[in-house]
C-alpha cells in the first residue's frame, strides 16, 4: 500500500478530516491533502 492511500485511509477510520490532523501533525491542511494526492511526500 502506498503511503498516499495508507493516510487517508487511516484519517478515514479515525473519522478525521484533513483539517484535523494536520493540526496534530503540526502542518498545513495543504500538506496532508498533497499526501493523499501523492503529489508530494514525507521525508
């Protein structure tokens, strides 16, 4: 499983928006709907 369907899937179980765990994540709304997209990565 890719990394970009693993996060949105667990986001998903956890009934998270992007909003949300960006805010736990300390990043932007924009970076977390870029993971899911694949458009970008985390290193």
């Amino acid at each position: 499983m890719k990394f970009c369907d693993n996060i949105q899937k667990l986001r998903k179980e956890k009934h998270m928006s992007q909003e949300q765990l960006a805010e736990k994540l300390n990043v932007s709304r924009q970076a977390v709907s870029k993971w899911e997209l694949g458009v970008s990565i985390v290193k």
